[in-house]
C-alpha cells in the first residue's frame, strides 16, 4: 500500500503545527521538503500545476504547503481536515 505523501517546507511556519497533528494522529507517510533541492520543488510545482485544489491557495498568492496526498490522491491543506480524515482510521 502506497504511504501518504507530505509536501512542506521546513522553513514554512505553517509545517510544525501540521507535523504535530500528524503525529498525534499516528498517520505515518512519507516526507519530500520542497526547499531541500530543485528535485523535490518540481515535484511539488508538477502537483500544484494540475491539481485544481491548489486553485484557491494560488489566488491568494499562497504556496500551498503544507499538503498532505493521502492513498487515494485525497489533498488535506489543514489540521482540522486531518483530524477528520484519519481520526476514524
């Protein structure tokens, strides 16, 4: 089974408190840090460009980050998503 995939950056604010949640939660996934090599920022930059969920976060000149792509290709932006998502699991 594929793991979850958690994009962020570790100089983003917004990563440890959403680190935290996944932790507490038990979620295990695996990790690519968009700001540790140009690799990893294509990456990144290849989901954002065609995943229409970044939509709203591009309108508001926002990175996108962190995001979580759960087995089912699922985007999960904030905590309370999260919480939702695998609090049941």
């Amino acid at each position: 089974m594929t793991r979850p995939i958690l994009y962020f950056s570790d100089t983003c604010p917004d990563t440890a408190p959403f680190v935290t949640v996944l932790q507490e939660l038990g979620v295990t996934y695996d990790e690519v840090n968009i700001t540790s090599s140009i690799p990893n920022l294509k990456r990144f930059l290849s989901l954002r460009d065609t995943r229409e969920e970044f939509d709203a976060k591009k309108a508001l000149n926002q990175v996108g980050i962190p995001v979580l792509v759960t087995e089912e290709a699922q985007l999960i932006f904030d905590e309370n998503t999260l919480r939702e998502r695998y609090d049941e699991v």
